[in-house]
C-alpha cells in the first residue's frame, strides 16, 4: 500500500482511537513475555552452574546486552507499527549497534576454539532441540508482538517483521543460555545463532504478508 492508498483509506475510516505510546506497549507486552520465559525456564530447569556463571562479568554483559538487543527491536517493531516510524525512522538500526559488543561478550567467555573444522563438526551433531527450544520461547510472544503491530498500520512490513522475530528470538537465545549448561562457541554459533537469523529471515517474509495493509 503506497502512501496515497493510506489516506483514502485513513479519510474513509475515519478518527480512530489513537494507539498507547509504543515505549507503553513495549513494556506491557515485555512483562507478559518475561512471565512467559519466567515459567517455561523455570519448568525447564536452569543450569547448574549458573551460580558460578553470574558471578563471570562476562556473562552477566553478555545477558545485558542481549536484554538490550532484544528490548530495543521490540521497541523498533512497534514504532514501525505507525506510518511515521513514529517520527524515529533511525529506531531500527539501533538493535544492530549491540551485535559486536554483545558477540565480543559472548565468546570472550566462552569455552573452546572457533575453527572452520569445529564448526563442521557441531553441524554433525544434530542437536535440534536447542533452536526448537528457542522456537519454543518465541512463539507466544511473536505471535503477541505480530498482533500489536498489525493494529497499527506498518508501511516497512518486512522491518517490523525482522524486528518483532528479531527480538522474541533475543529473549529465546537469553534463557537457553541461563538453562543449557554449553559455552562451546560453535555450538552456540551454529545451533543458536544461525537459527536465529533464519528465522529473523522468515519473520521478515511473514512482515511482509502478515502486516500488510489490505
């Protein structure tokens, strides 16, 4: 939909009710989101080192930054649920700012080499539950923040799409790292990371079908 085929659509359904400030919504749908994870962690078990963990600086900038990651692209998701991007068009690049810090963290702490062979081999060993684990955390809360969104009147689908996976997807990734007790680097790039940008890359298709204005 183009930006005349907006107003006549906005002219005949006339004044509506105006939509909650997206920092408001943000942090209503983060509070249901993190009873969400609170429980599914809780029924899951968390780590048993992690004791030990949260004392490793490390790991508790890697948890913040991913916080951080996450909250902001969920913040970017519904302000582009407006036409305007609610005035802040740059909003969308900011999760993008905490991806070298946040990777820096990460594997600063972590244990074991990053090789194009070690790689390979976690590729070998099949361990799908960690990104339907991951799924599992974000598909309640997607389907929430896809919700929100499609009550306003997204024009950039496919970025409020890539921002609204971008972030359940971030706070997915946060608690498998407080539950799954594995610091090995290519197991967290290739079955964590990696699924995580396919499916930023099929939230962005769905943006684009599930947000569009018809």
């Amino acid at each position: 939909m183009n930006t005349d085929q907006l107003i006549d659509k906005l002219v005949a359904e006339g004044a509506q009710k105006p939509l909650p400030h997206p920092m408001k919504q943000a942090l209503f749908w983060l509070a249901g989101t993190l009873v969400w994870l609170a429980v599914l962690s809780g029924y899951n078990g968390f780590r048993a080192d992690l004791a030990g963990k949260l004392a490793d600086p490390l790991y508790i900038t890697e948890l913040a930054l991913l916080a951080g990651m996450a909250f902001s692209a969920a913040l970017a998701a519904l302000c582009l649920s407006r036409p305007d991007g609610h005035q802040m068009p740059w909003i969308k690049y900011v999760p993008f700012g905490f991806i070298v810090p946040w990777a820096a963290a990460a594997f600063a702490g972590a244990t074991g080499d990053i090789s194009f062979i070690s790689i390979c081999h976690s590729m070998t060993l099949g361990q799908f539950d960690c990104p339907w684990h991951i799924l599992l955390f974000s598909a309640p809360p997607g389907i929430a923040m896809f919700l929100i969104v499609k009550k306003g009147a997204p024009i950039q689908c496919c970025w409020a799409g890539s921002m609204a996976t971008w972030s359940v997807t971030s706070f997915g990734y946060l608690c498998m790292r407080l539950i799954e007790q594995n610091d090995n680097p290519p197991h967290l790039i290739v079955w964590h990371a990696l699924p995580i940008v396919l499916m930023c890359i099929i939230g962005m298709m769905a943006g684009k079908y599930a947000l569009r204005w018809r």
